[in-house]
C-alpha cells in the first residue's frame, strides 16, 4: 500500500483538533482527576472500533487497534493533566476552572492523539501490527507513568517501541526537534532539615541558629557544579525552596531546604548528592548545628533510542522539511522517561511558538498559549513514523 499523505489528513482535521483542544482547555483537570477529559478520550475510541481499557492508572485509557495483519506492536503516549496555575490570558477559550489551567500544552497533546486514533482507524484493515495509545494522567511530577505501568499498560501486548511528542515553546513553529540519546534530564527532589537550637532573637549566643547555618548551607551549595562537575557535563542544582522560623525575635529550631537536581546522567546525580550531603553535614557542624537529607527520585532522564529517533526525524523531514529538523537538550523533566527505560522509542518536540502571534509565554507561565498550526505537524509526524513500523 502507498503511504498516505499525511500531512494533509492532518490538515483536513483541523479544525476539529482546535475545538478538541479548545474544549479540553476550557475544562482543565489535574493530576488524577482527568475523569471529564478520559471519558472523552475512551468515548471517542470506544466509537473508532478501538478496544478500550479506563482506570488504567486510575484515570489513564488505553485504546488498541488491532491491525488486519501480524507485525510489531507500537505505543504512542500522549498526556492529559493540567497545571494548578490561574491562568491569565484573554481568549473565548480560557478555563472554566479556576485556579486550574492547561499551562503545558497537555490540552492539544490530548487532541493530537485522538486525531491521530482516528486517521489510523481508517487504515485499520492494512495495518500489519498492533497500534497502543496510552492517555496518561498526572504527568506534571505525580507519577503518572508510574501509575500507567502499574496499571499494566506496557503488558498486553508489550509494545515493541515507544513514541510520544510534546507540543514546545522555545522552539519556533514549523520546527521540529529530535535528538539521539538524552534529551530530557533526570530530576530529584530533596530536603535538608537543618536543626540547632531555638532561642530568643536578642540572645543568640544562647542558642544555635539554624537559619544561619542553612543561608551557608545554600551559598555553598552552588560550588558543586562549578567545582566538582566537568565543565563539559550539564547539572543543575536549585534550592527552590527555604521555610524557617515563625517570627522576627525568634530564633527557631530548625530550617528546611527544598530543591532539585537535574543532569543527564545517573552518576552524576549521585556525585551530587554526595557533595551536598558533606556540604550540609560539615557547614551545619561548622556552626554546631546538624542536618538530615531525604531525597526523592522524580523521574530517570528521557533516554533517546538510536533507531525511533532516526525514525522520528525522517517522518518529520516528509511533514516539516530537513531543514526544519532540528537536534537540542533541555534540563526540563518529563515521566515518558520511566516508559523509555523499559522501551526502546523517542520522545520528540513539536515547535510551537510564534512571535507574530504572540505565542511566546513558556511551559508553565499564566499566559501560555501555542500556535494551533503545530498540531497539524505533530499528528502528521506522528502518523509518519507510526506508518514506519506498521504500514506493510
Ligand atoms: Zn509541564
Ligand atoms: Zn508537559
């Protein structure tokens, strides 16, 4: 069979996409509470003929689509979470929920997956193999990768490969970005409690100030990357967050820090956190105070197999052209890289920023929006490389 014009099936469902992900954005939900947006997602498969699994991880769907012929079976994972941001743009779309917003693009990943169900559900009788769409919950830092695997979403069928998008604001629309090998960092999270011993604000030398020694603790902390990183290496360290005390003449018992690290690469994470944990350990001494760490694994990096990924780029170069294929890294985390330990596959990002239009507000901020354009690109690559690995 002759591969279709995809990137024309894409465009034809346009506008279809938009009031999707218009509506989708209307009604944000967060982390595990996407019951609204999964039961449209299991609605609208359950009519393509897809057989459908709810609840996977709580409030996931897996939709198959069993092709007419034997072949390898592929899984294309899209999100659906919101943030719990106040959103603050202007548009007839904007959500209906306060204090919830689709500050991600996870509301036109959402869309972009069902346009992609429903342009292969046509093709569904020459598919040779097993096409798995996986609508996940809670990928915004609460385990919902975690959930879906729990919930047996890589078992029957285990998928041969993995692919999964995100729609992505420092990237100008009509880009799209693919990189072999770690694209995406791996992030933890941790927490120092430093103790010493409270006191009255005007008696210092009768206590032992833990605010001091953590304030230390936190300037020091940024000598790990310049002095024990190779220049040539990336990680981040950020102390995001310092709670102590609970008025101005008091000195309190004890402060607690709260940040992340970030890097490509396992080791390196451990050799940071050794660093921190003499760093804090010694500096608190130094001011005889003592600390304790706990420390939280977020997510591994998102790791780039050789082969999708070159899949990847030649199915965006047939929607996009070469020279709009472009390779790059960010220090951003992202849960597909639970999936990508276990399946070979590539995550890739979707340019979708526009200056002209004003589409220029990063992932995350109260007046993020993207150019509705990039999801044609995306469903059209999307399709392109799932055609790679079941079209006959
Ligand atoms: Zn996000
Ligand atoms: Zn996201």
């Amino acid at each position: 069979m002759d591969t279709p014009n995809f990137k024309a099936e894409a465009e034809a469902l346009f506008d279809e996409l938009v009031q999707l992900r218009r509506d989708f954005h209307r009604h944000p939900e967060l982390g595990f509470q996407e019951t609204r947006t999964s039961g449209i997602v299991a609605d609208t498969l359950d009519r393509l003929g897809f057989e459908v699994q709810r609840g996977v991880g709580q409030t996931g769907v897996v939709g198959i689509l069993e092709g007419g012929r034997a072949g390898p079976t592929l899984l294309m994972r899209f999100d659906m979470d919101a943030l719990p941001i106040e959103e603050a743009n202007e548009t007839d779309y904007v959500s209906q929920n306060p204090g919830v917003m689709h500050a991600c693009g996870h509301d036109g990943h959402t869309a972009m997956g069902l346009a992609v169900a429903r342009i292969m559900a046509r093709y569904q009788p020459h598919l040779a193999g097993t096409l798995k769409f996986l609508f996940q919950p809670a990928e915004e830092g609460l385990g919902g990768a975690l959930a879906v695997i729990a919930g047996g979403a890589l078992d029957h069928p285990r998928p041969d490969v993995a692919l999964a998008m995100h729609l992505w604001n420092s990237i100008p629309y009509g880009k799209i970005r693919a990189t072999p090998g770690p694209a995406m960092a791996a992030s933890s999270v941790f927490t120092l409690t430093v103790y010493g011993k409270g006191g009255h604000g005007a008696a210092p030398h009768k206590s032992l100030d833990p605010i001091l020694a953590a304030a230390h603790i936190v300037a020091a902390l940024q000598s790990i990357v310049s002095r024990n990183i190779d220049p040539l290496d990336s990680v981040v360290v950020t102390v995001g967050q310092m709670t102590a005390g609970t008025t101005f003449n008091v000195i309190p018992d004890k402060a607690i820090l709260k940040g992340t690290v970030r890097s490509y690469d396992n080791e390196l994470h451990h050799l940071v956190y050794r660093r921190i944990l003499e760093m804090a350990q010694n500096m608190a001494a130094a001011f005889r105070c003592q600390t304790s760490m706990e420390t939280v694994a977020i997510v591994p990096a998102v790791d780039n197999a050789p082969a999708p990924t070159q899949v990847v780029k030649a199915a965006a170069a047939r929607v996009v052209g070469q020279q709009n294929v472009v390779e790059g890294r960010t220090m951003g985390a992202e849960d597909m890289g639970y999936i990508l330990e276990e399946i070979p596959g590539c995550y890739f990002f979707i340019g979708s920023m526009n200056e002209e239009k004003g589409f220029v507000y990063p992932h995350h901020h109260p007046q993020f929006d993207f150019d509705e354009r990039a999801m044609i690109n995306g469903v059209a690559t999307m399709l392109q490389a799932a055609a790679h690995y079941v079209f006959p």
